[in-house]
C-alpha cells in the first residue's frame, strides 16, 4: 500500500539550514522509504567536475554486462523494478544502494551528463534516492547507459531504474498534518526528544551549532553530545512534541554546511535528558545556572571531549591542526590515504633531481600547487636542479611528498623530501605566491582535496571559453605529447575537458606548462583526472 511521507525541499544555497518548504512524494512500489531532503549544495561547489565517458567525478566505471551479453537487446523503456513488475519509462529515477558515504553532488554528477536534474531527494533511512530529470528524454538517455555500464560511487555499486512516479511534486501542507507518515518513515513513535546522528563530518559539531540549527522549529532546552560507534550523536530535547516533529520532517537528511555534515535524525525512546553540565558537549537552555566542568572525568561515558575530537591527541597535534586532517579524511572517503599521518608539521619541502634547462617557479607552482596553498618557491642558485618549495601547512605538503615522490617530470625522477628548513625567507630570488589568485585551495577547499592523486595520464581543463573549439584546445596543449583522446563538455553552463596523453610524464608536462595559461582571453585551469578512459 502507497503511503505518503515528508521530504524536505528548499533549495537553499548552502549554510546552516532553514525551514522553506516541504514536497511530498509517493512511496515506491514495494519499497520502504524514509524522508531526506533535496538540494542543498552551492553551484560553486560543483565547478570542477571531473569526467569519464559519461562525467564522473570519483566515480568509478566497469561494464556490468559480459561480453557474451548484447546490451542492446535489454529492455531498456521496460527495465523491471525490484518486485519483477514492469515499469513504465518516467522523468523520475530510482538509485538504490546509495550509502551514506554518497553525497548529493556525487548522484547529481552521475545524470548531469544527460540532461538538467530539476529535483533530487535522498532517502537516507533506506540507502536509496529518487532524482528527477527535466524531461523523458534525458531519464532514459541515463538509463540506456547504465543498463551497459555499472555505476559506482567511491567503491560502491549502485542500481537505477525508473520510479513508478512521473513527477515528485511540491505540497505546502503542514508537518502536524502528517506526523502519521512521518512516524511510519521513522519506524518510531513521535517523542520530543530527538537523536541526531552527524555523518560526513568535515568541521566539529558543537552545542551551540547545533542550537542555532535546531531552534527555527520551537524551544530546544536541552542538548547532549556524545561519540559513538554510529560517529558524532547528539540527543536533543524540545519542548514539545509537535516543534520535534516538525523539525524531524524538515531537517533529515540535510547538511548543516554544504556538502557535509549531513543529520541522520531519530525519535528518542527517552523520557527526559538530564544534564548536569553547561558547556561545549551538553546545554541545558532551561537552566543556565548549571556550573560548567572544564574536563570530564574518564567515568563519564557519552560525552565527546572535544581535546579527543578525531583521535589525534597522542599525536600531539593542535585543535586547529586535527580539524584540518579530518577534513581531508572525509574528502578522501572518511580515512587519509594510506601513508598519510596527518600529523607532519614541516610546511618546507626540498625537492630535486629537477631538469635544469626546462624548470622554473611558475611550473613547479602549477604542479605542487594540487595539493595546497603555495606560499614561496625558490630555487636555489648554487644547485639549480634543487628547489624549497613553502606550503601553507604540514598536511599539505605530506600530500605533496606523497603524491609526487617518484613522479617523473621533464625527463627526471622527482626527489621530494621535507627540508631542515621550516620556511623559506622572503628574497628577491623566492617567488612569492602568497597572495596569489591561482592558488587552487582558496576556494572548494573540499572538492580540491577530493581530487588530490598521483600524475594521471588524463588532465582536466576548466575555465574554458564558452565558445572554444576542439581544435583550439588540442592546439594549446599538444606540443607537450601524444593526444590520444578528447573530450569537450559543458556542465552547468560551463566549457570544460578531458585530454588523455599517451604517458603520464606528456599529461604532466602540460599541467606544468599550461595551468593559468591564457587560451582565447581566459585563464584556464588544469588538473589530473582520475578517470582512465574518456
């Protein structure tokens, strides 16, 4: 039996979330559903979007069909759904399995491709979402790609057919109206104390965060942090059970920042919170004469002590140095990359081995620059095949140690080391690059540390003229190697493309030598691609 249940559906540009409005869509046929909200990321977020054959940014493909198998004989305008029933083609797609290491951005990057996305609504409860697409067309475009090729999304398989669904619709009505369907979606009667479960957690969580969040939908007096198993919980306690409800209906499923920090949200079996401490990890808002406890007695479970916030305190890293490294692990996938600490603290690297007849600042500059800000670059006279390179941070140039050890450029084996130096002193002879605009990290901080990897064959070039050919690209960057495959699109409005070379050193050669070029009066931007194949 169909029953309806509350999604979220403002379309607010990022930041902390505020109530708008609600959409109501029909449960799928045979299909459990939980309630989840739509968009809720910036179009700046998704400007650099690295692609294969049909975009993908991290996303993996392999063929799913065997080569006994002719993909073109599968019904591709009747797919069966999950209960064996066929379904009729629809605007509206169903993906299961999406985890909640998936983000809206990583499904909407999936079906860019094919055409507009006009709504998105992620059902978090039960792993799955339905995605519209601007018109019919576009959904089975989609479809028909994918029936022959298997999606992946950061290691995980996931599955599309069309929606028993035409559209999902927008509806004003109230949350009390159908608190009924809410709780059905929630396996839970309605309470007015919530648990909330913070996933995708890039920047910490605190009381007063989550106060500001929780208090457009009534009076919250109290709140509880804790670390659990589950990751970051927080139990919060309104003063009624209606201001609960309405909030449980507008913000599951949503980010408070854009893109991360998503609210996983359940009724509580709780009565009543009790708390005993105003400060960082528990408020009680009806009570303000509570004394705060500047640190909690290892005896006292369920508080998250914010010095042990991500596990680095043996380590001896600062606060500001442990927010840093759990941002980058959640851009990685919730862990660092294997060899990565997180804990380094040298921000000067020195590399050598360099090809003294080809290199200077401004290609060295384009190439570390992937993995984070440049400060100063110098290199030094006295031996000109070695170089300092200063990065904004420790984390930043252990990527770059990482990622570029052994990398070949200009026909040398790159030696890339932390130096004795912690930083390299202004001088005529250091090229300052501060202040400059190309640093990559100045924006997308977290997209850019997604895309951090070794040299690739394949480069990335956006920023490109809306009006820019083919031939034009080919003509700027083909000097450095064999070209072996292009490929021009456009996302969100926007030219951009992939050029695969023959060798990783030919793809490197051009980045070096072309990042912040000038192409037909724009300055382009280039990067590696993780993809293989176009």
């Amino acid at each position: 039996m169909n029953k309806d249940i509350l999604v979220a559906a403002d379309d607010h540009e990022g930041g902390l979330c505020l109530p708008k409005s609600s959409a109501r869509l029909t449960q799928e046929s045979g299909v459990g559903y939980n309630k989840a909200s739509s968009l809720s990321f910036s179009a700046e977020s998704r400007r650099q979007i690295h692609y294969c054959r049909a975009p993908l940014p991290s996303l993996s493909l392999r063929r799913s069909v065997s080569r006994r198998q002719n993909p073109r004989s599968l019904s591709l305008l009747n797919p069966l759904n999950k209960c064996g029933r066929m379904s009729e083609p629809s605007k509206v797609i169903h993906i299961r399995n999406v985890g909640h290491e998936i983000a809206e951005s990583d499904l909407l990057q999936l079906l860019q491709p094919f055409g507009m996305v006009s709504k998105i609504v992620m059902l978090r409860a039960k792993n799955q979402a339905l995605l519209q697409m601007e018109d019919l067309h576009a959904s089975v475009s989609a479809l028909q790609y994918y029936t022959s090729v298997q999606p992946s999304i950061r290691g995980r398989n996931v599955y599309m057919q069309f929606s028993s669904h035409q559209e999902l619709t927008t509806d004003q009505s109230s949350h009390g109206r159908n608190s009924d369907q809410v709780c059905h979606a929630s396996g839970s009667e309605p309470n007015r104390i919530l648990l909330v479960t913070i996933h995708h957690m890039i920047y910490p969580i605190t009381v007063e965060i989550l106060h500001q969040v929780f208090k457009a939908y009534g009076f919250v007096e109290k709140i509880v942090t804790f670390q659990k198993s589950a990751g970051f919980q927080a139990l919060i306690q309104y003063h009624s059970r209606q201001e609960a409800v309405e909030a449980f209906g507008s913000l599951h499923g949503r980010n408070i920042y854009d893109g991360c920090c998503q609210l996983d949200i359940q009724y509580s079996n709780l009565s009543e919170l009790q708390v005993h401490y105003n400060n960082d990890r528990s408020r009680d808002f009806t009570n303000p004469s509570l004394p705060t406890e500047q640190r909690p007695r290892a005896s006292q479970q369920g508080y998250l002590d914010p010095a042990n916030l991500y596990a680095f305190q043996q380590a001896g890293a600062s606060y500001a140095q442990m927010g840093r490294v759990a941002m980058i692990a959640a851009a990685f996938g919730g862990t660092l990359p294997h060899g990565v600490t997180g804990t380094n603290e040298r921000c000067t690297l020195i590399v050598s081995n360099l090809n003294t007849d080809k290199i200077d600042e401004d290609k060295l500059f384009n190439l570390f620059s992937l993995y984070g800000n440049i400060v100063r670059i110098k290199i030094l006279r006295n031996k000109p095949d070695h170089a300092l390179v200063e990065m904004a941070d420790g984390l930043q140039a252990e990527l770059a140690v990482h990622y570029l050890k052994g990398s070949i450029l200009f026909g040398k084996k790159l030696e890339v080391n932390y130096s004795k130096y912690p930083n390299i002193t202004p001088a005529p002879d250091a090229h300052d690059y501060l202040n400059s605009s190309i640093n990559r990290f100045n924006s997308n901080v977290v997209k850019n540390y997604r895309h951090c990897c070794s040299p690739t064959k394949m480069i990335h070039i956006s920023a490109l003229p809306q009006d820019i050919s083919e031939e034009a690209i080919l003509n700027h960057v083909s000097e450095h190697g064999t070209v072996l495959n292009t490929k021009l699109f456009e996302v969100n409005g926007k030219r951009q493309a992939l050029i695969l070379f023959k060798s990783e050193e030919e793809a490197t050669e051009a980045l070096v030598s072309k990042h912040a070029s000038t192409l037909e009066g724009n300055t382009i931007r280039i990067s590696f691609s993780q993809m293989q194949s176009i």
